[in-house]
C-alpha cells in the first residue's frame, strides 16, 4: 500500500510538473487581440519596405543613366582636348 502511494506521489508530481511547463509555455504567447495588432505592425513594414526598395531600384537606374551620361561627357571632352 504505500508502495502505491508512493508511486501514485510520484506520478501526480511529473504530471504537475508537465502542466506547469505548458502553462508558462501557453502563458507566453499572445493573445489574439496582441497577435493582430503585431500582423498589422508587420503589413505596414511590410508595405514600407516594398517603397524602400522601389525608391532604391528607382535611384539606381537614374544613377546609372547619370554615369552613363557623365561617361559620354567626358569622353567628348576628352576627344575634344586632342
């Protein structure tokens, strides 16, 4: 008999043991009001980057053209020095 309280002890401890690791695992995650709020702050960058990156590939081809442009300026001076 106290054998199988004992036992019965031990078991109820690992299950309460369990239930404690899943609650502050459960207890850590947020609520769904805190999870849309984050997938909204998330679309928004989302949507920021994508301008950030249009505004960059933009500058880089109005930078290219401008070399380009500058390269054929100089090559005419150049030619036009000689």
């Amino acid at each position: 008999m106290g054998d199988d309280k004992n036992y019965t002890n031990v078991i109820l401890e690992e299950i309460r043991s369990q239930m404690s690791a899943v609650l502050e695992i459960v207890s850590n995650q947020p609520t769904r009001e805190e999870f849309n709020n984050l997938r909204e702050e998330f679309d928004s960058l989302k949507t920021d980057v994508r301008t950030i990156k249009r505004a960059v590939v933009d500058n880089d081809k109005t930078t290219q053209h401008e070399l380009e442009l500058l390269d054929w300026r100089v090559t005419e001076l150049e030619e036009s020095a000689s």
